[in-house]
C-alpha cells in the first residue's frame, strides 16, 4: 500500500495540521503494516502556480523550449506520485478563508484531463477513484457551527468538491477548530481531532 502524505502550512514546527497529518499517517501506519510513505512538504519544495508554460498537459502541446519541458516533467511527476496512491494524507490550514496557496498550486497540477477526469457527453468523470483521502483541517476559528460560519470557509467545501470532482468519493475530514481561541479551545480542538484520526483509521483498517 502507497501513501502519499502532504504537508502545506508554512508555519513549520508551529504548524497544527502538520502535527496531526504526522499522527494521522503513524496511526494509518501502525493499522496497516508494511503501508509505504512518500511525504511531500509544499513549503519546503514549492510547486509553482500555473503559468503559460505550464500549461502543456492542458493544450497537449509538445514542449518547445527547456522551461515548456521542465514544467511539463514537473505536472508529470506530481500527477504520477498521486496516482500511485492508496492513501492521501492532506494536512490544509485555513489561510483567509481557503486552503493555502501552496495547496492549490499543487491541485492545479494534479487536476489534468485525461488523467484524473475526462469530460464525457454527460459531464465530467472522475478517474482517479479507489482512493482514500484524508484531510487535516484546522482553523482558528469555528466555522462548522453556524451558517454564517460555514458560508465563509472554502477550505473543506472546496477540497470536497475537487476530490469529488475527480472520482474520489472516500474524503474523510480531521477537523480542529478555534485553534487561535486560547489554551483551552486549542487542548479541546485537539483532543476531537485526535478522536477523529482513531475513528478513520480504524474504520479503515475493518473496511
């Protein structure tokens, strides 16, 4: 089994989501013996946003010059590493309301016709199913408990709506909320997203 965990706040030690990405895949790990892990930080090793150069897997044309062919290796290499996945380990932070731009950068790469949907003559198809995915949410706030709240955050809405888009329909959420409210929300926003990471992973391990 092949798990790619990913990591996309860039607050290192500081970070929330990175600490419990870390225990969500040790817990994975220890329920699922021999599980094999890829990490890839995107605040460390940066995936760069979209460009004109970029865009060759989306025109299907060949590369002309050394950039053209250096992005198109790189969309490559990412699209491939996420096929190859079992199990998807996504740690998002809520950064003004959305994901970081680290995160959606990658997205942008990953999100390539042909090989994670396709367009048929009744709409998109996702292809890139048989997956499980589980993300990190934190927040500062809370934004689950209200409309207001939940109107205002396009972080989990919008991770479920892309992973969907492409055909994964196993999208499990960790959440830790009110993470910036103080000592004791912080220790109770913990402890709920630790109970979490117990409950997914060991419904994954009797699936």
């Amino acid at each position: 089994m092949q798990l790619l965990h990913i990591d996309s706040a860039i607050t290192g030690d500081q970070s929330v989501s990175r600490q419990l990405t870390a225990q969500t895949v040790a817990a994975w790990v220890a329920t699922h013996p021999g599980t094999q892990v890829q990490h890839l930080d995107l605040a460390a090793d940066v995936v760069p946003h979209l460009s004109a150069d970029a865009l060759g897997f989306r025109t299907g044309q060949a590369a002309t010059t050394e950039v053209q062919r250096r992005e198109n290796a790189l969309s490559e290499a990412l699209v491939s590493q996420f096929l190859a996945a079992d199990v998807v380990v996504i740690g998002a932070p809520l950064y003004n309301f959305t994901i970081p731009t680290q995160l959606k950068a990658w997205i942008d790469r990953i999100a390539q016709a042909g090989r994670t949907f396709t367009y048929t003559d009744k709409g998109p198809k996702g292809l890139a199913g048989g997956k499980t995915v589980i993300v990190a949410l934190t927040r500062g706030g809370v934004y689950s408990t209200s409309e207001g709240g939940r109107a205002m955050e396009h972080q989990e809405s919008y991770l479920q709506t892309v992973m969907g888009f492409i055909g994964i329909t196993d999208v499990r959420f960790v959440r830790a909320e009110g993470v910036a409210m103080g000592p004791d929300a912080k220790a109770q926003a913990l402890t709920t997203a630790e109970g979490e990471i117990a409950s997914h992973t060991a419904e994954a391990a009797l699936a």
